[in-house]
C-alpha cells in the first residue's frame, strides 16, 4: 500500500513539474521576430541579422532553415498547428495567395504606402505580392526565364538568335541535323519541363488568354489549348529535347549542356552563378526571350519574398526587420548572399557578372508573366504537370488534355 | 460492502503494475492512439489541412477514393506487386544467400558483411546513387549496356513506364536484401543437426533435406520476415519519393506517397487521412490472420 501511494505521489509530482516547466517566461525581453525559409536560401540573412542586432541591441531575431524538399508541406504544417513563424519566405501569385484566402496572411498595403514601397521596389515584383489591391508580402527577389545557348556553339552552326518561333524552329531543325538534341530538359523536375510548356501557351494563347486561362476565367477547351497540346506532343515525338527526358532532373539536364549535347536550355538568370559553382566557364552562353511572336514577348518570372503571419502579435516588428533587410544598404552589401537579383531597385551585382547584370537591366521594360506553378491554384498545378507529361508519352490526345484541365479546374482543389 | 469485497476492488498486487506502466501507456497513448483516432476522424472531414474550418462529408472521402481517384487504385497496385515481388523474389534471394553463407568457408563473414553493407546505407542515400545509375544518358547501366553492344537494351529506366516501378523495386530489393540475410541465417543457426543427420541415413538428398527439414523449422523465421515483408511493402514511401516522386504521369505512386501529395501537396488532408486509414485496415487485414494462422500451426505441432 506505501508504495502504491509512494509512485502515486512521484507520478503527480512528474506531471505537475513538466506542465511547469514550459512556462516562466513572463516579463523576459522584447519578443523575438521569428523566420522561416529554405535551408539552402539567401546565406546573407544571418549576417544580415547580426548588423540588425549590432545596430538595436534590444531586438532579437530567431531564424529556421527547413530543406528545399519540405518546405511547402512545413510551411502548411506550421499554420496548420499554429505555430507558424512571424515571417516566412514564400512565393507570390496563386501560390502565396492560398495563405491570403485562407487568412493566414497579414495585410501590409498600409505599411507599404507609409514605406514608399513603389519606388523602393520593382512594381513587378510588387505586383506578384498583391491580391485584389491587397499587399501580402515584400519583394525579395526577381528572377526571369530565358533561353541560354552556347555561344560557340551558335557560330559553329552559323546560328543568330531567333527573333520569331519560326526561326527558333530552324535553329531546333540544325542542332538536330548536327546530332545535338536542341533542348535541354529534366521532366523529372515537372516545373522544368512546365516552363517549355509555358512557353507554348503563351506562344500560341498571347498574353490575355493564357492569364485567364491559368486561373480558369475561361474555358480550356479550345482550339488554342489543342494546337498547344498538338505543338508540345510534336516536339517530343521529333526528339526536340534529350533522350530520356521524362527520368532526369534538371540538375542532370544542365550537365548535358556542360557537356555541348544539348543546344539550349530554359533557366533563370541563376545559370551564369550555377556555371560558376559548377566549375564551368559563364562567358560561353548568352541568352533570349523565347519568342512567342506576340508584340508584348513575355518572358515567364516569379519572385520570392517574405510573408508575414496574419495571426501573429509580433508583425510590427518583423516588418521592421523586414524592412532594414530590404534596405538598400545591406541589399548591396550581402547582395551575391540573397540570391540576386534583387526585387529592391538599384542594387546592382558585381560587374564580373554579365549575363545577370544584363537582366537587371532588363527588368524595367521587361514584360512578364507567371509561372504556372505559382500562377495556377496549388493542386491545378499539379494536373498541369500530369497532362503534360501524358501529352508527351501519347497517353492523352490533345482534346483529352484540355478536358481533363477543365473538369479539374471546375472540381478544384483547393 | 464487506471489508473483503473492497480488497477485490483494489487489489494492490493486481494495480502495482499498472501504476509502473502508466507513464509508458500515457505516452503512447499521446503520441500514437490519439494521433490514429484523429486520423481516422479526418478521413470524413473535407480539410485543406490548414484551416480552421473542416467540412463533414461521411464517407465521400472513401467514395471518391473508391469510385473517382485513379491514382489510389494505382497506388494500390503498386503495393500489391512490391509485396508480392518481395514475397516472392527478394526473400527467395535472401534465403538463398543465407543458405550459401551458412555453410562454412573461409571468407564467408567477409561475404556477410558486403552482402548486408547496402542495408546500412540510408534509402535517401541508396535512392540518389541509384537514381544516377539509371540515367539515361550518363548512367552506369546504360553505359554498361553499351559497352557489352547492347545498347538497344539501354532504357529511360525511370522516365519509362514500363520500367519505372520495376526499377524502384530491384533498388528497394538492393538495400532490403542483407536483413532478410541475417533473419534466415540467424534461423538456420537454430536448427537441430540430428533430423538431418537421420535423413541422410534415410537417404534423403539435399533438396529433399531442404523441403522437408529446413522449411518447416524455419516456420517461425518465415511468419517474422513475411510479417516484416507485407508490412514494409505497404508503408514504403523514401524510395519511390526519393527515385520518382510518384512519377512519371503518377505510375510509380504507393499508397503512402499518394497519401503524402493529396496531404501536403494538393491541401486534401481528408482524401490523406482516408488512404492512411485504409493503409492500415489493408495491412491489419493480411498480416493478423497470417500471424494467428501461423501460431496456432506452431502450437498444434508442438
């Protein structure tokens, strides 16, 4: 009987001391602004943050890095149990727009005009941050799409960049004739087979339509989408891209044209720092738009930026941090360690780095649109990536594609 | 009440044990009965996983899993060939290798070691080296094919749907080898010699020794790495995410994969929660009336 009441009484006293413990932290220093972002993202942020500190001792800023391969199931784990950081990194558009409608997001369109956002950001970027007149997120960064070839290789085969499809056809048609698959692609990595079809829409959809078709403000089924379908089955049958596309990655992909196998490949401006990382010579390639001969020549671009948790007490202070972060002065101090180029206007890279100072030069006129993997409803997306996929393999014929998108983009899936 | 009837109500030798186990059962009740009873209560709910607000749909869930999704029937496939391939092929081949390493040679623990090496390696680790194997262009296969001239052989192992899912399962097959080594082995370690000895005498040949001697004694062996096999055959997931993600065109998918996506990716935690839930009564419904089956043969013969 003693010691019945003996492990009794440790029993009480273990639970009692456990729901004790968490506690003890009323009246302790100003709350800690607390991010989330990728693990293999912007290096630059913690030292970053040690200049915030160095600057106001007071504050403190608390930072979680989640692998790249997690970080969108995290990310709706850390809402969905309530624990979410004050800020987050985060994509725009339809993809940052899910936490909007879902109410995780605060709205920062008051901070923004008090900040003079419009002209210490690209409105571009901007743009991608805004849902219905409501400002959602800061800009980090803004990258762009293009094309990028050898430029030996181009004068071996007497080749000039395209300015319309056609042309860029013929260029297709003489890497072929010279043994050399003209794309570049790993569909292992849908998004990166997605931005050859994204191409494709545009091309054959303008501007207009494929914006309202991404969101599905109007119907798939159309001639349109069809001749797409019928032009994406047409380059995989003619063997447009490397052998064996469908089971590679896009990392794997971009060694074939290391190697001088393929001819072109669709990347961000990112692929001048990959060269370097990679041991390759940047100077070599050059880039285009993908011509989709429509006056506008759209180019597809999506930026990253910080999110800020609507249902926390603590958003003040994050956007102040979020604020020095973006400041002109450290964005050109860190900026080859936040993954440029950057969304915040004059803040140029080093001069070694040509092709991304072209782009930056770029930006001002650059006309863009969204990637569908952040510019469709999460989910659609992914019906996206599975009809392309079977479009390619002879799977679905093109009416059935476009069916298939419509019956899915009316259930939707959000 | 009677002074007696009040101890059979608090019996201290009958409680003692359960106040011990209290802490653990408290713990696992947390961490693994709650978060199964809630699963399961998900699965009738339509829920974006994040929001507050969930939608009670009964079972549409499980009707639309049934009737609508093509993907859970083709997930489901895929477990059924993993099980059966691992029943099967793989186990066929770790009972082999045991056989062949418990005879003794000089050099067989050697042999040992490189045949169970792979099962130390993490499934991530395997998936990535094996994934680059079977490129198609830079791979070592291909190449290999290639360099014996039968490069017509050579496939889009991972990008071709005839080869995808059967070439997730050779790396599964790969890495899971060397611990159904060690279970057969450490089974025929246990076997009594003197049946053997007398079948010999009897004139028993090997095969014969094998069919009627080994196979019954390793009964217990077998129900442990069958239970193991349907079980791991139904919950593997690193593999197939990490070679194929599910792909291409969502052919190589498990259950545990398509559950993962509809969860996490397509913010349809109720469809989730509803594979989860059959997952589980899927598993439950092979493995238990085996393991009864299999104990009660073991008591009978004893």
């Amino acid at each position: 009987m003693k010691k019945i009441v003996g492990v009794a009484i440790c029993l009480v006293l273990l639970v009692t001391t456990s729901a004790l413990a968490g506690g003890g932290q009323e009246g302790a220093a100003a709350k800690p602004v607390t991010i989330m972002l990728r693990a293999s993202s912007k290096p630059g942020l913690e030292k970053i943050m040690e200049d915030y500190i160095a600057k106001y001792p007071e504050r403190q800023v608390e930072i979680t890095r989640v692998p790249i391969q997690n970080y969108f199931e995290q990310v709706s784990v850390v809402h969905a149990s309530g624990t979410a950081s004050d800020m987050w990194e985060y994509w725009g558009v339809e993809t940052g727009g899910y936490y909007v409608d879902k109410g995780f997001t605060a709205d920062i369109t008051q901070w923004g005009k008090d900040h003079n956002w419009d002209t210490k950001f690209s409105s571009a970027s901007l743009k991608q941050f805004n849902r219905q007149g409501v400002q959602y997120g800061m800009p980090l960064t803004m990258h762009a799409m293009f094309l990028f070839y050898q430029k030996p290789m181009f004068q071996k085969y007497g080749m000039t960049v395209p300015k319309t499809y056609k042309e860029l056809i013929s260029i297709v048609d003489k890497f072929k004739a010279n043994g050399i698959s003209p794309f570049s692609v790993g569909a292992k990595d849908k998004w990166h087979l997605m931005r050859i079809t994204d191409s494709l829409f545009e091309k054959y959809c303008g501007p207009k339509l494929r914006d309202e078709l991404l969101v599905f403000k109007t119907t798939w089924i159309r001639p349109e989408v069809i001749n797409i379908y019928d032009e994406l089955r047409r380059w995989g049958e003619q063997n447009y891209f490397n052998p064996g596309y469908l089971g590679v990655l896009q990392r794997e992909a971009k060694i074939l044209m290391y190697q001088g196998k393929t001819g072109m490949i669709l990347e961000g401006e990112w692929w001048e720092k990959n060269c370097t990382d990679d041991g390759q010579d940047p100077s070599i390639y050059d880039f285009f738009i993908f011509p989709t001969d429509w006056p506008e020549n759209r180019t597809s671009v999506f930026c990253e930026g910080w999110l800020f948790n609507g249902k926390s007490d603590n958003v003040p202070a994050a956007l102040e941090f979020g604020e020095f972060y973006t400041s002109l002065e450290e964005q050109k101090k860190y900026v080859m360690d936040l993954a440029p180029p950057s969304a915040v206007l004059g803040v140029s890279v080093p001069a070694e780095y040509k092709i991304m100072n072209k782009v930056i030069g770029m930006f001002p006129t650059l006309n863009a649109f969204a990637v569908t993997d952040q510019g469709m409803p999460p989910g659609l997306w992914e019906e996206y990536a599975f009809v392309q996929e079977n479009i390619l393999t002879g799977n679905m014929t093109s009416q059935e594609g476009a069916e298939y998108m419509e019956e899915k983009g009316k259930e939707g899936m959000r | 009440m009677t002074s007696s009837t009040n101890k059979k109500l608090f019996d201290p030798v009958k409680i003692e044990p359960w106040l011990y186990l209290s802490p653990a059962i408290l713990l696992y009740a947390l961490i693994l009965f709650y978060p199964v009873i809630q699963s399961i209560v998900l699965s009738f709910y339509k829920w974006d996983g994040m929001s507050a607000f969930k939608e009670f749909t009964g079972f549409n869930n499980y009707r639309i899993l049934f009737f609508k999704d093509p993907v859970f029937w083709i997930s489901l496939k895929n477990n059924t060939i993993f099980m059966v391939t691992f029943l099967l092929v793989t186990n066929s081949v770790c009972l082999a290798l045991a056989l062949i390493l418990n005879r003794p040679f000089s050099g067989r623990v050697v042999f040992r070691g490189i045949f169970y090496f792979p099962y130390v390696i993490s499934m991530i680790a395997v998936a990535l080296i094996w994934g680059w194997m079977y490129h198609p262009q830079l791979g070592l296969i291909n190449e290999l094919l290639r360099a014996v001239g039968l490069e017509s052989l050579g496939r889009t192992w991972l990008g071709d749907l005839k080869t995808a899912f059967a070439s997730v399962i050779v790396t599964a097959s790969w890495k899971a080898i060397g611990i159904g080594m060690v279970f057969f082995l450490s089974g025929l370690q246990t076997l009594p010699v003197s049946p053997y000895e007398s079948a010999k005498l009897d004139g028993a040949n090997a095969i014969q020794s094998f069919f009627y001697l080994t196979i019954p004694f390793l009964r217990e062996t077998f129900v442990i790495v069958i239970t193991l096999t349907v079980i791991s055959s139904f919950k593997v997931f690193d593999v197939v995410y990490a070679m194929t993600w599910g792909g291409p065109m969502r052919a190589t998918n498990v259950l545990a994969t398509w559950m993962y996506f509809q969860s996490f990716r397509n913010h349809n935690a109720g469809s989730g929660t509803a594979i989860a839930t059959l997952l589980v009564i899927i598993m439950c419904a092979i493995a238990i009336p085996y393991i009864m089956l299999m104990s009660r043969r073991s008591v009978s013969s004893q």
